[in-house]
C-alpha cells in the first residue's frame, strides 16, 4: 500500500483499511499498536524516549520494536508486522 510521509504507521494503516489496534487512540499510552520492522526501518523516523520508555512495557519486544503511533513515515518502502497482544 501507499501512504503519505510524514503519516504514522497507525494513520497509514487506518487510512487503508488496515486494523491496527490503538486502544489509547494513538497517543503513545499503551503498546496495542505494537510492531515488529521487518525492512526499511531506515525510512521511519528515530524513536523518541517517551516511545522507547513504552516499549519497555511490550510483550515480544525485539531491537526492532516500533509502535505504530509514533513511527513516522519518511520515503522508502518498508515491511512490518504486528505484534499479537496475549489475552488472559
């Protein structure tokens, strides 16, 4: 799919139909739009600390964690996936 720079991955989603969880409506206060960078991480911005600190608090975090909230788009192609929640 396309999208805009300087769209987050979470608005881009939106915007194509894409269900992408965001239960605190995309203000960096859960980790529900947990993703997992697959390629082109060089193509979305550098995260924050208040992301970084978030992500702390992810299940499955990996080096390549982002939230979809906060990862801007910038130019280039990139592949992500998401990160299922456990449900108890």
């Amino acid at each position: 799919m396309e999208a805009q720079s300087g769209d987050t991955l979470l608005d881009a989603a939106l915007e194509h139909g894409v269900e992408m969880p965001h239960e605190c409506g995309g203000n960096c206060a859960c980790t529900t739009c947990h993703i997992h960078v697959l390629e082109g991480a060089e193509y979305l911005s550098k995260p924050e600390e208040v992301e970084i600190d978030r992500l702390l608090s992810a299940e499955n975090r990996q080096s390549y964690s982002r939230l979809g909230c906060q990862a801007i788009l910038l130019l280039g192609e990139i592949t992500v996936q998401l990160v299922e929640e456990a449900s108890w």
